[in-house]
C-alpha cells in the first residue's frame, strides 16, 4: 500500500514490515506506543525506522492514509459493481457493514487508536465513505430494495452501534442479519402481517 517510487527492494521491505509492525502495536498499546517497540517488532534499527519515518506522526499519518485509500477503493469498487450491474446496492451496502463489523476487527481497532491523533486522514476517510455510501443508498431507492427512509446518517448509527470485535463472532453474524432485514424493510413487513 505505502510504497514510494524509487527505493530499493530491501528499504521497500523494511517499510512495509515498519508499518505492519506499527499497526499491529498501536491496535495492542495505542499510540503512545514506543517507535523502539515498534522497530524490534518489525526486525529493523531505530536508525532505519526514523530514515523512514522521522517522527511518530509522519508513521502515524502514513498508517492513516494507507486505511483510507483501502476504504475508499473498496467503496469505489462496490460503486462500480452497482452502477455495472454486478451486484444490488442492498448487497453492497450489507457487505460494506458486514466487512467493518466482522472482518475488520483490525481495521476498525487501528482506527479507534490513532483517530485522536491524526484526525485529518480520518475525517477525509470519513467523508468520503459517506459520500459512496450515499450513492449506494441512492441507488438502492432507485431500486426499492431498502426501505424508503433508510438515509446514510442510518448506516453510520448502525456501524456505530454494531457490537465491537470483544463480541463473539456469531454474535456479530446474527446481528448483521438482524441489520439486513431492517435495512430491506422486512421486519415491517413481518409485523404487518402478524394478527
């Protein structure tokens, strides 16, 4: 993802096993984590993470931005299959929660521990992810497979709301299923034709 034109094999190697070593310490420690703790992780000198990264914040920023260009392709894409009639906007909007619920336990713990201290990437994350989400929601009325009121400030309730990686991951399975039928509007239509 953080690759730069122009080094050589071994310092595009030692980058990237920098900023794999860092996501996984500030998930485990936070930010404050050590850039010495971070260097060990990742088999390489101090000397060679700070030619790299000359200060925490520029690793920081770096991990930032690498997680929102991958949401950003991703909501592209699901964009794109859409608009290509590859898949329904229902489909890609349960996906897009099913995949920050379920299986971006990571992602979504990298995030909760640098937000505070590189805020821009995140906010330009988040306004881009709810720009395509808009779109999806847009097109799903187009195709009346959500109900009519579902708005984007719903789906990031929902995300918001969704039970955290400390959950079981059955739990958060039930609970995605729980979420597609509200978003579809069959629970009202369940309890509407319940006496």
């Amino acid at each position: 993802m953080a690759r730069r034109t122009g080094l050589r094999a071994d310092a595009v190697r030692n980058r990237e096993a920098i900023l794999e070593a860092a996501r996984t310490i500030f998930v485990a420690h936070g930010s404050d984590a050590g850039m010495d703790d971070i260097a060990a992780k990742a088999g390489v000198a101090v000397g060679t993470l700070y030619r790299h990264f000359p200060a925490k914040q520029d690793l920081i920023r770096t991990i930032a931005e690498d997680l929102g260009t991958a949401i950003a392709e991703t909501l592209d894409a699901a964009v794109l299959r859409i608009a290509d009639g590859h898949s329904t906007a229902l489909d890609e909007i349960v996906a897009l929660i099913r995949r920050v619920v379920v299986e971006m336990g990571h992602e979504r713990l990298l995030r909760a521990a640098l937000s505070e201290v590189a805020p821009d990437p995140f906010q330009a994350m988040r306004e881009q992810a709810r720009e395509s989400v808009e779109r999806m929601i847009a097109m799903a009325h187009q195709a009346r497979t959500v109900r009519p009121d579902l708005t984007v400030d719903d789906v990031i309730l929902l995300l918001n709301s969704s039970p955290g990686v400390e959950a079981a991951k059955s739990d958060r399975e039930r609970w995605l299923e729980l979420v597609e039928g509200a978003l579809s509007g069959q629970t009202r239509r369940l309890s509407a034709k319940t006496p």
